[in-house]
C-alpha cells in the first residue's frame, strides 16, 4: 500500500528527510508521495516514518500492495 498526502497537509516538511526512498517531495500546494517509490518503509523501517513526523496525520493509505510487492519496489530503488 503506498501511501499519499491529503489536503490537510500544512507543507511542514517533516517528511520528506525520513523517507527512505526519497518518495516525497514539494507539489504546488502540498507535498506528495510519487507513488513508484513508495514502499511503506518496508526493507527499511518496520513502520512508515513519514507517518510517525507529520504533526497533521495526513499521510494515508493510497494504493493497496501487498508486502512482497513493497519489498520487490524496495529492492529495485535500492538494489
């Protein structure tokens, strides 16, 4: 399940240093998560970090993928 920003996102910039995968950057209004580099942190932390920092809790849940799925983007990103 790669994750994505809703509009209650304040463009705090917590997230974007925690990603591992360096999914997230700035939109023209709030920040966004490309959803091709997006891995839940999984390969990388046990939990997603960008969810943990964001003081306005709108990182969700965007497209469903399974965790091998995760592991298998995870693992082409970083080889």
């Amino acid at each position: 399940m790669s994750l994505k920003i809703t509009e209650d996102c304040t463009s705090c910039d917590a997230c974007v240093s925690v990603c591992p995968n360096t999914a997230i950057s700035a939109g023209e209004v709030i920040y966004v998560i490309e959803e091709d580099r997006c891995t839940e942190c999984v390969g990388a932390e046990d939990t997603p970090q960008c969810q943990l920092v964001c003081p306005a809790d709108c990182i969700v849940i965007g497209t469903e993928e399974t965790p091998d799925q995760l592991q298998a983007k995870y693992e082409a990103l970083h080889g």
